[in-house]
C-alpha cells in the first residue's frame, strides 16, 4: 500500500474516535450528522465505492451517504440511468457529488478509496471483492459471498493473502434484539437446540419467455455479463430476474436463504454438514425460470442437529406469522426470531415467556432497503474494524460457510441426489457428478485468479 495511503487510513483508525451511539431502539449519532462532518475533514471520513447500485446497491450507497464518518466517492453501474438516479440521491445526502465510474474496475485505482461495496448480480460477488483486494482495498459483499464453493475458497484465500477486511452483508448479525437471542440460545435458556427451521416466503410474479432484442443503449450488457459465459440479451433478465437463471445467479436459497441459514448455523453453533439432502423445483408457472420457485433443504451435522431451510418464492404465506424467520428447537423450548428485529422464547407447552419487540417497522419482503437504520449498525461495525481492529460481525469466513451451506443444498437439488459432506472441509464426498457444479465455467480471459 502506498505512504500517503497509509498515513491516512492511521489517521482513520486513531482520530474516529467518536463512535456511533447504539441502542436496542435503533442507531443514535454520538452528534448529528452535519457537525460530525464538520469535525471530520473531507480525507479522515472512509471513502467508498458502491458497485450495482440499481435496487439494493442504491440503498446502500445512501445508507453509506448518510453515515457521518464515510462518503461515497464513486457510483459504479453499468445502467446509465440507474447510475445518475443513484448520483443524484447521494448528492442530495452528502452534499459531495460522488464520480460516475461505470467499470468498477477504475475505481480500485483511485489510491483515495477505502472500501468497494458489491451489490452487482451474484456472479459477479467474488471476483469482484477478489480484484479489489488485490488493489488493497477493504469490501462490503452482499450475500452470497460467491456464485459457487470454488470462488468461495478463492475469496477466503484471497482475503488472507491481501489481509483485507470483508464484512459480509449478513446484517442481522449485528441487529440488537438478534444478537441477544442468539446469546440467550447459547446461555441454554431453552437446553440444548439441535433443530432450526428456517423459511422465506414472497408472492413473485411470473418473468414469462424472454424475447432477444437488441441491448437498451444504457446498458453495458457486455460487462454486465463480465465472468458469466456470454448469453444473448433478453427482455426478461435485467434487472431482478437474472437471479432466477443459473448463469448469473444463484436462486431463492442463496438470495434470502443465506439470511436465515446463516442465523441457524450462528445459533446451532456449526459449521459443515454431514449430509444434505433437497427437494423442489419451478413449480408455480412454465415460463424461463430455471432455479426452484419451490424448495426444501435439509442440513444434517454431525453433532445430532439440523436446519432446514423452506422458500416459497410463489406463495407468501407466511408461517409462524412472517414471511421469514428461524425457530430453534431445544430440550426445553424454543426460540423464534421473526424477519423484523424481534425474538420470542416459548415453552414446551406453547406457552410464550419472553418476547423482545423492537419498535421500528421492518419489511423483510423489500427487495433493496428493508431497514435503513439496523443495516447502519452493520456498517459502522465494518468502520470500526477498520480503526480499530473491531472483530466483524460477518466476516468472510462465516459468510462463506453459511453461503456454502445453500450451494450445497442447490447442487443436491440440481443432482437429485442426497450429498455426504466431509463435516471438516465442507467438500462433497465420493461423488464425481457433483463436481460440475464446485466451480463453473467462465468466458475466457474473465477468470477469478488470486
């Protein structure tokens, strides 16, 4: 890393000293906002990127506007229009208008930028957060941490070699009332859990046959695509429904699973699996989806425990009274934790004895900014990794375990076959067919490399 580059993020880690204010009723600023960044100079604020900032990567780049020691610096997209739209909502917070860098790529060589925030389609999460640790720089990966278990392994090799900080965007690990339930599963307060029931419920609409027609001329199509085999463009892709083709994305059990599977595993205290077994498919309509609308995972550890993971991407009703959420069952209990900043803790008999709400609305069903506040926490936790050495909250490591968990789940579904994991690598046992489905092929010359 460079001198001057050095100096500054030393001058980051000793001088922010003044923390962000966090209570179980939502983030509350040490100082407003405007005199925070009146006692912050422009160079002592963390400077980021945000890649993909059409949906979720726009509420990102706001939430990370909006924070007092940080100020986006480039907007990266290769949508024109969705890149001056998120321009001109960033400027109105921050009142820095942040520079307009459609290929990423150039914005890992400004030596003045800190963090890359990746939000981009899932096929491009790896390699991304891969390229810009290898320009030195610290990422905020949105979930999944990689389209498939090869790239995780490369990214967790790559975040050692380039010692580099990545917080994953597994955001309710940091969420107050999540946390204590989670601390109260451990203190044993309903015995021992060995079984976690996770769910995702949504009303998703059909995305029909895709016609080919010609590229809108605000879209960069080609490094849209980027490490993906090339594919003809179809009007029924971008912007959301590329995470239902395989190519580009991952489906429902990676794009929410990830949450909740990751809490199980975080609460049932594992890591790999001994077995993992999965049922379902497209299901509700015949159109061009290819992932399953449809699904159950099954996860077994060695340690007699379980979590199961339900999506219903095509018939939102909700169980357990939310559209999303885990319960884990135990000796003497259970634990249920809603997709809001709530937990309930009930008895055998049903009977609830304590129940944590959190007073601020929640809505686990949108697509890019379920809560703007909660996430803050999660940020500034990336903040103080960075100064001080803070342990993350969703480091790679964990996040990539937890990813690895649902990609397992999609290749038992893809094979129709029940997978035996090695419990201590993760890796899928005596079974040469899966295979295919470990890493992937890319377009030429696009290929990840640590």
């Amino acid at each position: 890393m460079k001198k001057n580059k050095d100096s500054r993020r030393e001058f980051i880690r000793k001088s922010l000293g003044l923390a962000t204010a966090i209570n179980l009723g939502g983030v509350l600023p040490a100082f407003s906002a405007k005199s925070y960044k009146n006692i912050l100079g422009a160079n002592e604020r963390i400077k980021v990127a945000v890649m993909g900032v059409n949906s979720r990567g726009l509420a990102l780049a706001l939430n990370f506007a909006s924070q007092p020691n940080s100020e986006v610096l480039h907007v990266c997209d290769v949508d024109s229009i969705a890149a001056e739209k998120c321009i001109q909502s960033v400027s109105a917070v921050q009142k820095q208008k942040p520079k307009n860098t459609k290929d990423f790529r150039k914005s890992l060589e400004d030596k003045e930028m800190d963090i890359l925030v990746v939000a981009a389609p899932d096929h491009w999460h790896a390699p991304a957060a891969i390229l810009a640790c290898k320009a030195e720089k610290d990422v905020y990966l949105e979930k999944p941490a990689s389209h498939n278990p090869h790239e995780g392994e490369l990214l967790l090799l790559a975040t050692a070699k380039y010692k580099r900080i990545i917080q994953m965007g597994n955001q309710r690990r940091s969420w107050p009332n999540v946390a204590e339930a989670i601390k109260e599963l451990h203190a044993g307060v309903i015995g021992r859990p060995y079984m976690a029931k996770t769910w995702y419920t949504n009303n998703r609409s059909p995305i029909g046959i895709g016609k080919k027609v010609q590229v809108p001329k605000h879209l960069d199509y080609e490094l849209w695509q980027g490490p993906a085999p090339r594919e003809d463009f179809r009007d029924n892709i971008i912007h959301y429904n590329w995470h239902w083709f395989w190519n580009w994305g991952t489906g429902e059990a990676l794009n929410n699973g990830t949450h909740m599977v990751d809490l199980a595993r975080w609460g049932l205290q594992v890591e790999y699996p001994s077995k993992v077994s999965s049922a379902g498919g497209r299901y509700h309509y015949q159109d061009d989806w290819e992932t399953p609308d449809t699904q159950i995972i099954n996860l077994e550890f060695e340690n007699k425990s379980l979590i199961t993971w339900e999506g219903r991407s095509c018939n939102g009703l909700n169980i357990e009274g939310s559209s999303v959420g885990v319960i884990f069952y135990g000796e003497e209990g259970a634990i249920k934790i809603d997709g809001g900043n709530n937990y309930s803790i009930l008895d055998r008999q049903n009977k609830v004895v304590k129940e944590v709400r959190y007073n601020r609305p929640v809505d686990p069903r949108n697509l890019s900014d379920p809560t703007h506040e909660l996430d803050s926490i999660h940020i500034q936790n990336m903040f103080d990794a960075i100064r001080k050495g803070t342990p993350l909250a969703a480091d790679i490591t964990g996040g990539q375990t937890s990813t690895l968990l649902v990609q397992l789940g999609n290749i038992s579904q893809r094979l129709g076959k029940t997978l035996d994991i090695d419990s201590k690598t993760g890796h899928i046992l005596n079974n040469p067919e899966a295979q295919q489905y470990w890493s992937r092929q890319y377009q030429p010359g696009w290929e990840p490399i640590v």
